[in-house]
C-alpha cells in the first residue's frame, strides 16, 4: 500500500513537500511512475527508500489511491523493527 505524509516546510527548502513510501520498493517504484516521477528521484537513507513530493505531485497520488496516512504508517513500520532488532 503507498502513503503519503502531511505537506510540510523544511529548513532550506523553499516550498512545502511531503514523501511517498511503500513497504515494498519495487511497488513504490512502480507507483512513483504514473504520477510521473522518475527512477533517479528516489531518496534512500536510514528510514528507507522514499520520493519527496511537491504540493501538486502529492494531490495527485492521493487522487492515483495513495493512503494519506505516511506518519502513523512510518512510526508503525520503525517501532516494529525496533522491537526486531536483537
């Protein structure tokens, strides 16, 4: 299932964005490409693999189906591996 998180300002950056993540990447890639957002976009960092979004990008997965539930989705997912971790 793809989520979305809340559009919000971040330092340096000079429009609000939000981000687009699934659980699986090769859904996440696969859904990045009918709002039109191109392999090289993604970010990968410690949280995982993510697209950041614009306000228009982010109206428009939410229109393809996007679940508009990112953060709890994302606190969920990293609590859950916190408590797999040895």
């Amino acid at each position: 299932m793809i989520h979305v998180d809340e559009l919000r300002r971040w330092p340096g950056w000079p429009w609000p964005s939000c981000h687009l993540w699934d659980d699986t990447l090769i859904e996440l890639e696969l859904f990045a490409r009918q709002p039109g957002l191109k392999a090289g976009w993604i970010q990968r960092d410690r949280h995982g693999a993510h697209y950041d979004l614009s306000p228009s990008k982010r109206a428009l997965a939410v229109r393809l189906g996007a679940r508009q539930d990112g953060v709890a989705w994302f606190r969920a997912r990293v609590l859950a591996a916190r408590r797999t971790k040895p």
